[in-house]
C-alpha cells in the first residue's frame, strides 16, 4: 500500500467531513420524501402536477429472480435451467501477475475515521 501525507490539506479535509455530512442529511430528507411520493402513485406509472408531467416509475427490464423464486418456488423450479458461461479466474490472475491484477482493480474513496 502506498501512503501520502495531507497534513497541508487539513481545512479541504474538514469542508470536505461536513460537505458529506450535508450531503447525507439531504440524502436521508430526499429518500423520505421519495417514498412518500412513491406511496402516493401506488401502482402507476406516471403522476402529474397541475396535468404537467412529474415523475415516471417505470420497470427498468431488470427481473428481481431471488423475490419471485421466493413468492414462487414452484414456478421459479419449472424455469430454473443450468447455465454454463466462461469468466476470468481472477484469484489464479492475481496470483500469477500481481501487478497486473493490481492495476485493473478498482478503487473507493474512503474517509477513515
């Protein structure tokens, strides 16, 4: 792991704890206010403000497999087929290249406490 020393960015740090700090207050607000609207439109698709168009909630074409295997074992059973598929070995990758696998790995930007 390499390491540098910020002690010279020391006010960026603390704007940038209480920016964050904002941000997830804000965040939280929002969420709430979303699922108070979501409650609101039920099962449609679409709502209006004044007839003006303000929000859509559309299926995205992603399938929830887990909740309908759940909700549905039975018929999750009939349409389980095996699925064979070809993918990189990255734990025989990393251990043979290191460096290699080091550099294709992302990364997150993490505030330590």
């Amino acid at each position: 792991m390499t390491t540098t020393d910020l002690t010279d960015l020391a006010a960026v740090i603390a704007a940038y704890d209480q920016a964050r700090a904002e941000a997830d207050k804000w965040t939280k607000s929002a969420e709430v206010l979303r699922k108070r609207i979501e409650e609101a439109m039920g099962q449609a698709e679409e709502a209006t403000v004044a007839g003006l168009p303000a929000f859509t909630w559309r299926r995205t074409g992603a399938f929830n497999a887990r909740r309908f295997t759940t909700d549905h074992p039975d018929l999750a059973t009939k349409y389980t087929r095996p699925v064979t598929r070809e993918e990189l070995d990255t734990e025989a990758l990393a251990a043979e290249h290191t460096d290699l696998f080091t550099a294709y790995r992302g990364r997150r930007f993490l505030r330590e406490a």
